[in-house]
C-alpha cells in the first residue's frame, strides 16, 4: 500500500492580526444576517436529488455523476424518513473495506451512508440566516447540510453547501471591502499557526494506494506530485466518477488522469501573496473544493479548502476565527 508523502512549509506562519479580530466588516455582516438559506438562488431553484436506500451503490454513483453532484440525501421509503446522507467521500471508505475482505463492490446505499463519518445527517432550517448557517458548518465540521421547512426536520427540500455560499458570496464580493485585498499569507489560510503538513501522492503510486491516503488521513483530495516534487494535480474522491466501473484500482495516479479523468477541473493554484478575493472567486469561477498553495518553484506548500475560506468569511463578518 502508498505511504503519503508528507511536506512541511517551512515558514512559521503567524495569526491574523488583532486588528482585524477586533474590527468585523458591518456591511458583510449584515449581507450574512439578513439573508435567509432560502434566499439564496442556487437554493431556490435547486431540484433536490435523493438517493433511495435500496438504490445499489453503482447507481448511487451514477446519480450524484449525472447530476455533478458530491452527496444526496438518503431515503427510506419503507421507514418514510430520511435516514442519513451518501457522498463520494463514504464511497472511498466502501471501496477500501471490500479490498481487504477481497469482495466485490455490491451492496446498496443504506450500507454506505456516512460511512466515513464526515458528512452526518444535520438538517436545518430554511428561514436560518447564513451567518448562523456558517457557524453551523464552522462548529458542527461538516460540507453541507439538508435543508428542511421550519419545524419539520424530516422533509429535506434541498441541499445546503458549501460551494453554493461560496458562488453566493462571490457574486457580491464587493462587500468585502479592502478585507479581499489581504493575502493568503497575511490570513494564514490553509492551515494553523506553527508549521503545517500537507499529505501529498507521487504519480506514479497506484490509484488504489492513493484512496487508502484519503481514507487513512480523513480528507477529500491528494496534491500529486512529479518526481521533482513539483506539482501536477490534485486527486479527488469527486474523481471516482471516472472509474465508475472499478474496474482497474492499480494503474498509477498518472495514468488515471490521463486515460480516464480527461475531463476533470484543472489544476487551480495561487501564492502566497494572492488576494483572498481572487481565491474565493477562483473556486467559484472553476467549481473547485481547494486551491493550492504553491512556492516559487512550483512546490505544495499548503492547501486553502472551502471551510478556510467560509471560516475566513466569519472572521470578517463577525471578528471570530472558530477553526
């Protein structure tokens, strides 16, 4: 099996200055305050997609692939409740228990929901505020949350995530004000003060190596390396769309990208000394969960995910870092 490649950035990263703890922007705060989840357009036109519990996890798969979803609510209709949720990320720990009982990959969507552990069942309210709601996120560590009528937490009308406050926010980035002009640096983005570790793969490790990564250190991506250290990809349980088949886990990460992922998002970086401003729309403009953090040469020195940016996004509205 692949043993990660752990880098450490070799520069102490220092906290957001006290200044702007003690400072929250007015106007994004009440931006977050008066809006409402259901306000928001991608919730108020969005279709909800629910997997059926009896579905089979090859179908389950090629629902959330055609409708370029991560996760979908799972529903029992002999129960007539929502029992839990099913992701991709779910998806990698499935993959791997059967590797090592040596079975194939059959079973339905009940026996995979949340099985990671990273995205529980945690409904909440249409008519929640969004500063409540990226507190929620914040707190409960999750990507996305059912969204459901006031006072009727078993009827799921659509998805809240993370990515649809991001492409929110990214159509009104002028209320961040001069705060968008600061830095990844001046932010500390991506990771905590002292020295951080990014969890790296080779290319030419296997795929099924790779996925043993994700699952052992509980995350959703590997930076993928060349044999210079230097940065080629991004690996992603998002990627598994592209071996719905699962018919060949042990070609190399490389030859993955190159023969089966063709069409996957490219690569998005940024330094350093990047406006957070242009992360933030970065992510909206390419649908992406993470942009990396590169050196001068071209090396991973860290990662900006979608719950750094949402935690960044607090901090300016309200002068509180909860992450």
């Amino acid at each position: 099996m692949s043993k990660a490649l752990v880098l450490e950035s070799r520069v102490r990263k220092g906290s957001v200055s006290k200044q702007l703890q003690d400072i929250p922007n007015h106007d994004l705060y009440k931006l977050l305050a008066e809006t409402l989840i259901k306000d928001v357009p991608t919730i108020k036109n969005q279709h909800l997609i629910k997997i059926q519990a009896s579905d089979m996890i090859k179908n389950v798969i090629q629902t959330l692939t055609k409708h370029d979803m991560l996760s979908a609510p799972v529903f029992d209709s002999h129960k007539k409740e929502f029992i839990g949720m099913v992701d991709l990320r779910d998806f990698v720990d499935f993959i791997m228990t059967l590797h090592m009982k040596g079975e194939s990959i059959i079973g339905t969507a009940d026996k995979m929901s949340d099985l990671s552990g990273t995205n529980p069942f945690i409904p909440i309210a249409d008519d929640t505020p969004i500063i409540e709601a990226l507190r929620e996120f914040n707190i409960k560590r999750v990507h996305r949350m059912p969204v459901t009528p006031p006072g009727d937490a078993g009827n799921v009308t659509a998805l809240l995530t993370e990515s649809s406050i991001v492409e929110w926010i990214a159509k009104n980035i002028e209320v961040l004000g001069p705060y968008g002009n600061m830095t990844v640096k001046q932010l500390n983005l991506g990771g905590i003060d002292g020295f951080h570790q990014v969890i790296c793969v080779k290319a030419y490790e296997s795929l099924l190596g790779a996925l043993s990564i994700i699952e052992k250190y509980n995350i959703h991506g590997l930076p993928v390396l060349d044999e210079h250290g230097k940065l080629i990809g991004n690996l992603s349980v998002s990627d598994l769309k592209y071996l719905a088949d699962l018919s060949n886990l042990n070609i190399t990460v490389k030859d993955f990208f190159e023969t089966y992922a063709t069409n996957r998002p490219h690569l998005i970086t940024c330094t350093a000394i990047t406006k957070f401003s242009e992360v933030l729309l970065k992510m909206a403009e390419h649908k992406v969960h993470r942009v990396h953090v590169i050196d001068t040469e071209g090396r991973p020195v860290d990662i900006i995910s979608m719950s750094n940016v949402l935690d960044i996004i607090l901090l300016f509205a309200t002068g509180t870092r909860r992450r």
